[in-house]
C-alpha cells in the first residue's frame, strides 16, 4: 500500500521536529518528530488525552508550539517553517494548500448555507466569480462523495451525519489541497456509515494523490487507511512504522494492548 | 425661548473632537469602520443615534441641513431631526436637495445628484456586512484585515441558488476604493450606483454599534457581484403616479383592499420639484396650494 514512487522521489512535504507543547506543567506533547512525504497517509493513534489532538493542532498551526517547530514545503517548492507564515499567509495555506476536516461537521461546515455555498466557499475566498462555474465545480464534488446532485440547495443541517460528513470532505477537498489533516473523521458514525466513508476516503486520497494526517483512536480505520502509524501515549510517540508492521508485530507493550483490545473480525 | 441649555448642536465640544477624529480616520481608510465613543442621545437607538451624532459634529453656523427618512422630508423621523437641530444649533434647514450643505438620510440617497460641497450623513443600525454570515466579531474584524471576503459571495451565491437571481434589494454590499466591503446601510440597491465617484463626502454613523466610516468624494465604489450574475439596480417597472419620473426610485402605496396601488417618488422634495415644474403624472390632483412643509 505505501507509496514507493513518492517515498523515494520526493522532499517531504512537511516536516516536525521534536515537538513539543506543554500547558502550564502539563506536557501534553513531548519530542515528536517525523516527516511526511506527498501522497501519504499517517495515522496517529491513541487512547484519549494521549496528545494527538494537540499535536494535529501544532501541525496545522492552529496552535503554536512550546518547543520544535514544523516546516511545510510550499506549492512554489520552498519549504517554510509555520511559526514564521504571516497570519494571511497561514489562513491562505489554510484554504488552498490544506484540509481539515473536524470530528464534528458542524465546526466544519456553515449549518445554515446551502450544501453548494458550502463547497464554493473556499473558491470564492480563492476569488472565483462566476455563479455558474462555481455551482458545476459544487455538483461535481457532491457527486464525488456520492451526495445527490438534487441536494445542493439543501442546508446540512438536513443532512444525515454522514453526508454531512462527505460533504465536509468535498468543501476541503475543492481546492485541491496537497495535504488533509482529519480529527477523528469517522466519530459518532454507525458502522456501516463509516465503513462506506473510509471506502470514499481511501479512493479520494488514491485518485488525488493526497497527503493525509489522521488522528483517530480506532485502529481499523488507521489499517484501513493509512501507510504508516504513530503510536503515541502520554504525550510521547512510543512507536512509529510501516502500519502492517506495527498493527500486525506491536512491540510496546502498550501497542500490543491497543492491538489486542479490537474484537477479531 | 430662554438661554440655551444646551451647547451648539447638543453635544459638548470634547465629544464632537472625539467624533470629528473618527470621521477624519474613517475618511483617511475608505470603508473602514472606526470604532468610536458613541453618546446616548435623548433619542432611542434605531432612530438615527449615530448619524445624529455625526451631523452634530460637523454641523457649522452656516450649514443649511436637510433631513430626508426612506427618501421623505416629511416623516416624524426627518421633521424630529431636523427641529432638534433647529432648536439645539439653530441653523437653517431645507427640503431642497440643491440648497442643503449637509443631508442627514435614513436608507435613501436623494436623486438630485449631489455637489462637492455636500456632505451626506448616513444613519446605520448594523454597520457590519458579515454580520450575520460570521456571528464572531473577532473574527469578521480579521477578515477586513485581511481583506478575505469570499464569505460575501457565499451570501450572494445562496440568494441565486435559492431564487434564481441575487435577491439582496436593499444594504447590498459594496467594496470601498477597491479594499474594504462595506454595508452601506440599508438604502436600496438602486442607490448604490449613486455612491462610486460622488461629488460629496458620505458619512456612516452607527450609533447602537459605536461605528463610523466614510467614503471620501470621489472614490470608486463597486456593488459585489457574479460575472454571470451582474450587479442590476431593481425599480418598480412603472412612471411616478405623482410627478411621472421614469428613472426616480418608487416607493409602493397600497390605495384600498381591492388591490389597489400607487408607486409614488419615495424622494419627495424631487417629486415636488419635477412637479412645480409642470410634470404630472396619473394620478396628479389638481395644483395644490398648501406648503409641503413647516
């Protein structure tokens, strides 16, 4: 499943060096360090208050780091680190280059607006201006993530929890963004919900060539969909690697836990 | 009447400084909505508090105010306003567009086009055109900043998905010297075109909201809109029933229970005028001899 061609071929695309950010004396996040390469996907996974939400945050420069810092390799090619981005600059990358999609739809999406307005929002913020082209690129991306063409006048508060969901997804995913970061995507949804999401996910990143950061807490979805695992725990990453590797051969005892606390299937 | 009670036009001279140094900074940034320390003045707020205490700020000896509501000189706000500045600063008032140095309106800009030595006060209840697309007010004063308007189209996008064509007929945003977007209060949209390169200096004063902000004369103002949904003035499709103005903007008037109904010049001072000089239109009366106003 790993990307060999871009493992090998290309920079990383960002870049964390032992990172760190504590709360007072808590240290939610202690030295981690790793790099991701385009077109891969990493799942961090832990139990709660492990600090990998914390760490999704730091790397997407929603919060900023007490120690560490996190460089990010630009669409012109030059690669920056986020603490030194203007406040512009990091909302753009926010809405072109950058993804993220919440646990919770309702922090993702505007409720009130149309299903449509809420894909074309990022294009508009990008200055696009012309209704029509706008609407088709909307329809387009609804049928993507196998929402009805017919339901793009619908606000998502009508949606069911997973449309809204998917169409968290399409409204990231318009502007062809290089990297997703998701916070537990798959939360709150019934099983065959998430499974259907997982199975859209993984032929989304696949068909676009997408880096994606995920945090979750359920190791089917990071075998699912990622290539590699971080496995973290007290703030720390304990272990890191290949994900068929590290679900299957756990080594930390405390991996070795998490693995054998899933239900056989 | 016994000594004045009150100074020039009401406020005191400290406060006035205060406004006057909000109008120079909102003059100096187009669009920009400069916070100030607004007054309670002995009226409630939605009647004009804000544009009441701008006009007192600039109000000279020698101006000559008029004070028009929806486009009337007439209604109980504009008389009330005007009286209290006849009263408080004891200068002239008119109805006459041309005559007037400084016009206070609420939601109209008179038709008679305006001259360079004209300023145009703006009453505003919510000065902030993201208003109620983005509910944080941090976070909209970011978006100016940053000049990240997309949202603005995402309103404009919903009116067309919703009903064909964009339905916004009155506060319709606007984008000031090409930078900030701005309410410009709730006039008709049929105004908007009236603002980019006007003659005279435009004031906003939001009075409940502690907000002013200007465009300077001349400046470019542009209505937001879609390459393939353009920005169109909307009118009643029908001549004045009074004066039989093709081209004024037309407020409606329900005549009876049978349907009946009228569209009349909602800027009556240029209603009055066109028919003093003779026009008439369907529903004209008889020459009428009773001065309009007092």
């Amino acid at each position: 499943m790993v990307d060999q061609a871009a493992l090998e071929s290309d920079q990383p695309l960002l870049t964390a060096k032992s990172l760190g950010k504590s709360f007072g004396r808590i240290a939610a996040c202690r030295d981690v360090s790793f790099a991701l390469y385009p077109g891969e996907v990493l799942a961090i996974v832990g139990e709660s208050g492990s600090g990998k939400s914390t760490l999704l945050q730091m790397l997407s420069g929603q919060l900023a780091p007490s120690a560490g810092h996190v460089s990010y390799r630009m669409r012109d090619g030059v690669t920056r680190d986020l603490t030194t981005l203007g406040e512009a600059e990091r909302r753009f990358l926010f809405r072109t280059d950058w993804g993220f999609v919440h646990q919770d739809p309702a922090q993702g999406l505007r409720m009130a607006v149309s299903a449509g307005a809420n894909v074309g929002e990022r294009l508009m913020a990008v200055g696009w201006n012309h209704y029509g082209r706008i609407r088709d690129t909307a329809s387009d991306w609804l049928s993507r993530v196998e929402i009805d063409v017919a339901r793009i006048d619908d606000a998502p508060r009508t949606y069911s929890g997973g449309m809204r969901q998917r169409l968290q997804i399409a409204r990231n995913l318009v502007t062809e963004p290089r990297l997703v970061f998701m916070d537990e995507p798959t939360g709150g949804l019934d099983v065959s919900v998430q499974a259907r999401l997982l199975d859209l996910v993984r032929s989304l990143v696949a068909e676009l060539h997408l880096a994606v950061i995920i945090v979750t807490h359920d190791l089917a979805v990071a075998r699912l969909l990622s290539h590699r695992v971080m496995v973290m725990k007290g703030g720390r990453v304990i272990e890191t690697g290949l994900t068929d590797q590290v679900l299957d051969d756990p080594r930390e005892p405390y991996t070795q836990l998490l693995v054998s606390s899933i239900l056989p299937p | 009447m016994n000594a004045p009670a009150y100074n020039f036009a009401y406020l005191d001279e400290q406060t006035k400084r205060m406004i006057r140094r909000a109008i120079l900074k909102a003059i100096a940034i187009p669009g920009y909505q400069v916070p100030f320390a607004s007054r309670e003045m002995p009226m409630p707020y939605g009647w004009g508090t804000g544009g009441v205490q701008v006009t007192a700020a600039i109000l000279g000896p020698e101006d000559v105010l008029k004070v028009i509501d929806q486009g009337s000189d007439d209604t109980t706000n504009a008389i009330s306003i005007r009286k209290f500045f006849a009263k408080t600063a004891g200068v002239a008032t008119t109805t006459a567009t041309n005559e007037a140095t400084v016009i206070q309106t609420r939601h109209r800009i008179p038709e008679t086009a305006l001259h360079e030595n004209q300023v145009l006060v703006y009453q505003v209840p919510i000065p902030e055109p993201l208003r109620f697309l983005e509910p944080r007010e941090t976070e909209t004063r970011r978006m100016h900043a940053l000049a990240e308007y997309g949202l603005m189209h995402v309103k404009l996008y919903e009116d067309i998905a919703r009903f064909g064509h964009i339905a916004t007929a009155y506060a319709y945003p606007v984008k000031v010297n090409a930078r900030y977007v701005m309410d410009p209060s709730p006039t008709p949209k049929f105004d908007n075109p009236k603002m980019d390169n006007c003659p005279a200096l435009q004031l906003f004063g939001a009075g409940r909201e502690k907000r002013i902000y200007a465009i300077p004369p001349y400046t470019q103002v542009v209505s937001l809109d879609f390459e393939d949904h353009p920005f169109e003035p909307y009118r009643f499709n029908a001549p004045c029933a009074l004066c039989g103005a093709e081209n004024s903007y037309l407020d409606e008037i329900v005549t009876d229970d049978k349907g009946g109904r009228m569209f009349v010049c909602s800027d009556t001072d240029y209603c009055e005028g066109r028919q003093a000089t003779g026009h008439h239109g369907s529903l004209s009366a008889a020459p009428y001899k009773e001065k309009a106003h007092g």
